[in-house]
C-alpha cells in the first residue's frame, strides 16, 4: 500500500465525517483510492466519534495512552502505507492540499512539512499567541538543528514510515510536533516544507491546545534533546 492519511481524534463528532469525505473525494479524484487508506487514531472519544468514523469507512485504531503524540505514535505504528500523511481531524487543513506533500514524497524527502505562515491563515484561525510563539520556537528549533523547516507546529505533514519509524519517536503530548522535526535533523533525513492553508477549527468547542503550557514543553523538549544529542 502507498498511503496512509493518518487522523488522530478525540472527541471530533461534529467534523471527524466532513474530514473523512474530503480524504476520500481527493483520493477518488486522484486514482489512489486502491493504493491507500484512511486511518483514525482515536484518544479515548466519550463521543460518536468512532461509530461515525467507522460508519464512514475510515479503519479505526485504539490509543488508550492520553496524548497528541500517542495517538500518533500508534497510528504510525499501525498504518500499512509506505508514505504517512498525517492531519487534525478539526477541518483546520484542507486535505486537498496533499498534492505537494505526495510530490515530495514521491521525489525521495523523507519528510514534507506544511508552512501555515506561506500558505496562509485565515481570520481568526490562529490566535495572536501562536502568530508570535510557533516563529520563535520555529527559529529556535532551526538554530539549535539547523532544519529548513519554519513552521515547527503545523500539524498537516508527510513522511517515509519506513524513515520516521527508525527516530523512536516517544514524545507524548504536542512536543511530538517538534520532536519529529529535531530527531529526522539528527539522522540526516530529507526534508522539505510546502506552503499549505490553515482555516479556522469548524468545532463549537476549544481547542486541545494548551499555549503557554504547550510552548514551554516544545522549547524545553529541544533543548534537552540537543544537549543528549551533543
């Protein structure tokens, strides 16, 4: 199998569906239905979530450890595709956008990183905060393991799983964001970044995000992995 398009979830009843036809119409569109599948994550939804997943054809795996970065850790892990393509399950990004990701992979990079800063982001779809903290951590991250890559945190990306599987990615919560980033630098992988949309969260509910919290553990993360690293 060629792809995997990888959806962690928790709790996302009023969108998990929307995103799954967007996945599927594209894939439909692009002749890779035969070659690929939808996999959903899930972190332990109280919700319809699965049932509606599942409802949908997606397959749906089980993560009971707590965690962004779990629920992708194990969706790696289980996903059948040569190339991963990972992305929320809020209709924050367009999957529609895969072209170049795919491209990319295609040509050989182990890793395609969306840009949200070149693509574009719509009113209100990110927050003064993260506008100010995801550059500087980005920058922090370039400085410290010399990446290409300038949006750290944007959660629309592909990858070789063969490659991404050889990091031992183990971070549990949104640090995973930048660990995969820091950890593919170290081991000399091909990266590349793409500019890619971000419109705002189509849920009537905050986001999982928490930001200062968040952004202390991705700066502190990188510098306790460069000093290991040394």
């Amino acid at each position: 199998m060629k792809l995997t398009i990888l959806i962690p979830c928790l709790n996302e009843e009023e969108t998990i569906a929307k995103v799954i036809k967007v996945v599927h119409n594209y894939l439909k569109k692009n002749n890779l239905l035969k070659e690929s599948e939808i996999l959903v994550s899930d972190n332990g939804s109280s919700d319809n979530s699965v049932k509606i997943a599942r409802e949908n054809n997606a397959r749906v795996i089980i993560t009971p450890q707590k965690g962004y970065g779990n629920a992708l850790i194990n969706g790696i892990k289980n996903a059948r595709g040569k190339f991963i393509i990972m992305g929320d399950a809020d209709m924050s990004y367009d999957f529609n956008e895969m072209s170049s990701i795919i491209k990319y992979l295609d040509e050989g990079y182990d890793l395609v990183v969306g840009n949200r800063f070149k693509g574009g982001i719509d009113v209100h779809a990110m927050p003064l905060s993260h506008k100010i903290g995801v550059p500087f951590l980005s920058k922090v991250g370039n400085i410290l393991f010399k990446t290409p890559i300038k949006d750290f945190h944007c959660g629309l990306r592909g990858f070789s799983k063969e490659q991404i599987s050889k990091l031992n990615l183990e971070c549990p919560g949104m640090e995973f964001a930048s660990e995969m980033i820091c950890k593919s630098s170290i081991k000399g992988l091909k990266m590349k970044e793409v500019p890619i949309k971000l419109h705002c969260d189509q849920r009537n509910k905050k986001s999982h995000l928490k930001t200062i919290r968040d952004g202390f553990r991705h700066l502190k993360y990188m510098i306790k992995l460069k000093i290991q690293s040394r």
